[in-house]
C-alpha cells in the first residue's frame, strides 16, 4: 500500500433550526432544545467547523471518518440539512460515518432521519443485511463501522452494539486480517470505561472489548467524550490505541475540548506499518488551524491467526 492519510472529525451538533411546530418537541427533545438555546449553541459554533472543514479539505486525504452526533434533537429538518453538510464535505466514496446518540435522540421513522445519510454509512458490499457494520476497503485500510445510537431517556447518553453486530465485527476484522488490512474500527461511544460516567457509557463496552482481544485491530476511532484523548486495548500482546476527539465545532480555551480533527498518515513497512497521528486544532476566535503532532508508531502485523471470529 502507498500511503493512506485518514481524516477524522466527530460530534460536528450542526444548528438546529427554528420554526418547528410545538408538537415536534413533545417529548426528550423539549429539553435538547432548551438546552441548544440556553448553553450549546454558544459552544458548537458553525463558523469554527466552516473553517475547519476547509482546512480539512486542503490536506486533500484519502478518506474522511465522521464518528457521529451530527445533529442535535433528531429533528427531520436537522437530517435534511445534515445530508447537505455531508455532500459539501466529500463524496459517499470517500467519507464513512457512523452515527451518534444526538442522531437517535428520540425514535424517528428512518425515511426522515438516518435514511438520508444511507449512503455514507454503506459499506462495500451492495446489499447488506441492515447497514451495520460496514466494511470498506481502501488501498490497503480497512474501515469498519459500528453503530451505538440508540433512543435514551432525559437525561441519559448510553448506546449499545448489540450480539449481532458484536459477531459480525469479529467476521470483518479477521476477513480483513486474512487480507492483510490495516484495520480501523468507527464507533461513536469510547469502548474503554474508566472516567467515563455511567449515563454516558457505551453498555456493551466490555463485548466489544472481547472481540477486539480476540481478533485485534491497529486502531479505533470515537467521539462522545468531546475531547482529545488516547487509550489502549489489547491483543495478543499488540497494543491498540483508541482515539476520541473533541467536537468539530466546539469553542474553549481547553486545547483537547478545542475544536480539531486528526490526521493519520498510514503506510506500510516492514513487520507491519507505520502510523503517524496529528491533531489540527482551530483557535477559539476562530482564524488559520495549528498543527500538533501526538504520536508516531511502529504497528506490528497481526498474527496469522487470533482466535475465533466472535
């Protein structure tokens, strides 16, 4: 494989937009809404994610990761404009998404909500069975995408995978280990728990943490937290970092809360591959981004064989 520069963005709370009859928020999404009005729509700021999605594009990558929260309440005009900000950002070939909590806020029928980013969260198959997960290959990557959206109660942001698609993960990853690929897992909610509150975890984590121990993967990709942060997991004695960044739209003076996205410039090399992680942040006041390198590794190649595919 030539070299492959993966971009990855998350948790962008595009505006919600005005003018919704009253029925619309007879439910969880009354108290999103207050809160947007109150206190979000003075930290997610579209101007600062304007700025860094041009920035984004002048790097010219490979391919886009957008790990969720792209809208706010799930309202049917938020999914609307959000397939307009997607088709701004780059071509259903070239950007892969996963949902978030925010985009399953409250149930809502699939026609007027995710429906509308299907092609984006399709993966090289051309009919699976239900979306999720999906596999993409890439010159040598392979991206997998899970979903951990689901409705919650006021108050609460878990998800979940479920069995099935805790299986089907196995399938892909050992599927693209026998390929040879560079395995990137997509998931909104951090898969590792500590630090985490409770109402915010994603409630299968320790599953999905088995089949990563089982199968291995080079990377894994979040959001939620809406910080930069690494962790690890573990398999056959490799290492895997996991990944989180802060929302695409966010304004502090907190640098890992700050609005960024990461850079991954993969290629191979002898053993393995080598994996070098940038974050390129945007300043509060919006204005040129900065680039931050964080970390360079050496990702030693899998062995042939892990263990089972569950």
């Amino acid at each position: 494989m030539s070299m492959f520069i993966l971009a990855h963005l998350t948790d962008p709370h595009l505006p919600t937009p005005g003018g919704q009859q009253a029925a619309a928020f007879a439910n969880k999404r009354l108290v999103g809404l207050m809160s947007w009005r109150l206190r979000r729509r003075h930290i997610y700021r579209p101007e600062l994610l304007a700025t860094l999605v041009r920035d984004l594009q002048a790097q010219r990558p490979d391919h886009i990761a957008v790990t969720g929260d792209i809208v706010n309440i799930a309202l049917p005009d938020e999914f609307a404009a959000a397939a307009a900000w997607l088709g701004a950002l780059g071509t259903p070939e070239g950007v892969s998404v996963v949902p978030g909590n925010h985009d399953a806020y409250v149930r809502v029928a699939a026609a007027s909500s995710l429906a509308r980013w299907e092609a984006y969260m399709r993966g090289d198959d051309p009919a699976p069975a239900d979306g999720f997960p999906f596999l993409r290959r890439r010159n040598g990557v392979a991206l997998i995408g899970l979903t951990t959206a689901e409705p919650s109660p006021p108050g609460m942001a878990w998800g979940s995978l479920g069995s099935r698609q805790l299986a089907r993960l196995g399938q892909f990853l050992a599927e693209a280990r026998s390929a040879g690929d560079f395995r990137i897992v997509l998931l909104h909610h951090r898969p590792i728990d500590e630090g985490l509150a409770r109402h915010k975890r994603l409630r299968d984590a320790a599953a999905f943490r088995d089949v990563i121990a089982r199968q291995g993967a080079e990377l894994v990709l979040h959001g939620h937290t809406h910080r930069f942060e690494v962790g690890f997991l573990t398999a056959g004695g490799r290492e895997i970092p996991v990944v989180g960044a802060p929302s695409a739209s966010a304004t502090t003076d907190v640098p890992d809360h700050t609005a960024q996205y990461h850079l991954y410039r993969i290629a191979a090399v002898e053993g393995g591959w080598s994996l070098d992680m940038r974050a390129r942040r945007c300043a509060p006041a919006g204005g040129s981004l900065t680039e931050h390198p964080f970390r360079w590794l050496f990702v030693p190649a899998p062995a042939a064989d892990t263990g089972s595919t569950g």
